[in-house]
C-alpha cells in the first residue's frame, strides 16, 4: 500500500505559498526562486546583481541553508536586506519558511526579492514558495547532460542561467549540447551564460530582471 | 502539530536496510554508498575504478537517477555488472529500491558493490541502504565551505573523495580549508584528493578499496 502523503503535504504549502504571492504582488515585489545544485553559485551571482541592479531596483533576499549564515554574511556586505532562513536537515524551503521570514522583511522597500533555496537540484522544483518566476543555475562543471537527468527542475524554470562560462575551456562540458537537452526538457527555457568570476553576462541578466519587473508592474519603476 | 512522519518511514527504512545488509554479507560483498552533488563526478570515479580494480577485486555497480540510463550506459561499457534504477522524483535512493535491485545482480560474482546514490547533498544521507560504509565526493568546482553548509553528509561518510583537483588552480577552492571544514563537522573524516581526469590518487582509492575490503573478510580476496 502507498499512502501519498506528498498530495496533502504539497497542497497545503500551495495555500500557504498563495498567501506568500498576494503579500509579494501588494508590495509590489518581483519575486524570484533561485535554485541550483550546492556550489553552482547563486550567492555569487547574487552579490554581482546587488552592485549591478543599484539605482535600477532595489534587492532584497531571503536565503536558505542547512546551516551556517556565511551566504547572508556575504550578501549583507553588499547592503542589502537579506533574511536568512537555516533549515536543519530540511532539503529544500517551503511556503511556510517563506511567511515566516517575511515578518522579517520590509517588503515595501523591495523591487526584487530573491529567494535562494537550499543547493539540490531535485527537491525544491516541487515546493511553490509564492514566486513570480522559479530561476536556476546550472555551472559547467556539473555537466550538460544535467538536463536530462534531473528534468523536473529544468521544466519548471522560466530561466537557465549557464554559470561557471570562465571554467568552460578547462571542462568537456559543451555549450550547444547542454541547451539542447535543456530545450528537450522544455521547449520555451530562455537561457544566459554567465560568469560571475569575469562579470560576462551579468548585464543581460539585470535586463532580463528590470523587463521581468517592468512586464509585472509596467512602467512604475520605483528605484 | 507537527507529525514526525519521517522518523516512522526511517525505521521501516532501516529494517528493510538490515535485510539487504544480510544478503550482502553472506555474498562477502563490500557495499559503499557512494553520494555527492549532481556533476562531482561519481560516475567518472567508477570508470576509473573498473579499470584499476581488474584483477584485484570484482566489481559491480548499482545506479540510481531521477531518469536516463547514461550512467549504466557509460559503466557498462567498462564491462562490469551494472543495475540502473530510475526513481522518477525521489531525492534519494532507499532501502527498498536496493532491494528490488538485488534480485536483478549475481551478488557471487562480485567483491565491491557500488551503489551510486542520486546526485544530492541533503536527501540521500539520511537513508541506509545496507551498505558498509558511505563515501562521498565534493568537487573542487564547488567551494572549500560546503562542509559547514552541508554538515550531516559529511557527519556520515567516512571517506571524503575531493574531486576535480585539476581544476584547482582556476578556482577559488582552499584545500587547507576545505579539510579544516570538514573535520571540523567530523574530526576522523579520511580524505583522498583525487583528480578522475589525469588519474591523480586513483590507485589510492583503490588501496583504500582493497584495505576496507580485506578488513570486512581477513585474507580471502578471491579475485
């Protein structure tokens, strides 16, 4: 016998996550939920986005870990409201993390808020948090048949962000193959290469955010 | 309320785990249950592992991925039994899906027993399966801190494979300070650098195999 307790357990965090999302739109916050394997670098892109998005929009992060608060240590250096969440041996972050973090947070003096969930490239795909748009990151190092693998992440993204590009010359990793089977997983994936080690792409990622931002709220740009 | 559903579903886990332990023994089968990040090169490390093993101990190989068969695919080319489970979302392997697997492995022709876990650092640590001994790799690609952010793989596993060593020198990854990380979360943690591209500290992965192996049965090495 089977009992799906993952049902119940997934329908109750989409209540909670549909609460989360009206909170997020009457702030009127763009609100992201980043996701990669441990190490692909969603701190790193994050602190290369606080410097670049400055006088455009202002950032705010809500960050989960196992342990430790090094990734809120290295983004309050950038100045910017960040929350960190430590989740134990929870393998991914919930809707319910999620409001209980924002009573920590002034989300009328936030544009974009990103949430960085726990490094796993399987169990947060499932999780709703009240996200506008789910974003990962896939490094160079981990593979390009990462697609095909672990699919349900990469169908659930709105946006791959290709990190790590300064390492793709040491690795077997190819470019074209990894967007292909990226594009086999999900037809629509928009896709950017970045490094965060030489800044490459980090514009095109920040005008991907502000036209993100711009279609959710049109023109009423507040920073 | 909070109900512990996880603690009910380890205990069954583990008594499904003692089972397959049994089987294993009476097989004079060293298991390891082999666990990392998507992309840090556990498949890599079996490939060389099949080649360097020949003569000395046989082994065979259990894989578990959310879909695809490339990592059989690419350990069956080494000429080694291999078995590939396909867990569709599941985060991990557990006991039971290494039990269905056994059915499908002649255990009496094989010394080492692999199971290659689901690429993940959170999830697959928690689950016995019925091996001897859990070893894992972090890749250098991945950062010097993911002991401190990712405690409890580290906490169980007796080996530590750091991976990708050639890759050093592009990186930001402190050696010094990954091991301090790491032994810091578990101060007997035995450490092996290891590079599955140029081959460096493979044959001291396959002395600590063949060390382990004659530990668990004296003498008798029947390969």
């Amino acid at each position: 016998m089977k009992i799906n307790v993952m049902t119940d357990v997934l329908e109750a965090n989409d209540r909670i996550a549909d609460g989360n999302r009206q909170v997020f739109d009457s702030n009127k916050n763009l609100v992201l939920n980043l996701m990669s394997s441990p190490g692909a670098g969603k701190t790193a892109l994050l602190e290369r986005t606080a410097s670049a998005l400055k006088g455009k929009l202002r950032l705010g992060v809500i960050v989960g870990d196992l342990e430790t608060t090094r990734d809120a240590d290295r983004l309050e250096k950038q100045g910017i409201p960040v929350v960190q969440l430590t989740t134990g041996s929870a393998c991914h972050l919930d809707a319910n993390m999620i409001a209980v973090a924002l009573s920590r947070l002034d989300l009328s003096a936030i544009d974009v808020l990103v949430i960085e969930n726990v490094g796993n490239l399987v169990c947060p795909a499932e999780f709703r948090l009240g996200e506008d748009v789910k974003v990962m990151i896939l490094s160079v190092t981990e593979g390009d048949e990462k697609p095909l693998k672990y699919p349900v992440i990469f169908r659930e993204s709105s946006l791959l962000i290709i990190n790590k590009i300064d390492l793709l010359k040491h690795t077997d990793f190819h470019m074209d193959e990894a967007k292909a089977n990226a594009r086999k997983t999900h037809p629509d994936l928009e896709i950017l290469d970045v490094s965060c080690v030489t800044g490459e792409g980090v514009s095109e990622w920040v005008d991907w955010l502000c036209r993100r931002y711009r279609e959710k709220f049109g023109a009423s740009i507040r920073a």
